[in-house]
C-alpha cells in the first residue's frame, strides 16, 4: 500500500520520516505553514522578532524594509539553541508551487 497526503503537518521524528519514504509521498504547496511549523522553527521566529522588537526599541525608529531583511539575516545566523524535538513531514516530500508567484 503507497498513500499520497496533502498539507500533512510534522508530525513525526526525522528517522520515522525517513523510514517510511518507500510507501509515503507527502506532497507540500509553496511555503504552505502546516507543514512547516514545528517548536524549533516557531521559537526562531518569535526570538527574531523579539530581536526586531528590541532593535527598534533601542533605536526609537522604524526601520526600511532594507535594514529590517538585514536584521532578520542577522537573525538566522544566531544560534538559538533550540531544543532537539523537531518534528518532520513523513515520507518523500515534493513540493509544488505554481510559476510566476
């Protein structure tokens, strides 16, 4: 039996995930959030802008859009230390997302 699943949120651990590549095929559209929200990926981002939040508290302005993608790229370098409880999308994972979007 092969199953095809939609949407399917993270919700087992990367080895169970990899384990079942041969009978799941999860597909995922463009940067859907069901399946890519996960305790790591949500603490990140909630430290990020709290990062942001401190910047311009700090700074009393507002940022351009430029220097706000450079603090969030200074955000993605840092080293959160996020617990090891990740959660992944079972099987073989194709992504589809439609052209000119």
């Amino acid at each position: 039996m092969k199953s095809i699943l939609f949407a399917t949120p993270a919700c087992i651990s990367q080895s169970e995930a990899l384990s079942c590549k041969s009978y799941i095929t999860s597909v995922v559209y463009n940067d859907d959030v069901v399946p890519t929200i996960s305790e790591k990926n949500f603490k990140r981002f909630a430290e990020t802008l709290e990062h942001i939040n401190g910047s311009i508290k700090a700074s009393g302005v507002l940022y351009t859009k430029s220097e706000a993608n450079t603090i969030i790229k200074d955000c993605a370098e840092f080293d959160f230390e996020a617990k090891n409880t990740d959660l992944f999308v079972p099987g073989q994972v194709i992504k589809v997302f439609r052209l000119n979007e």
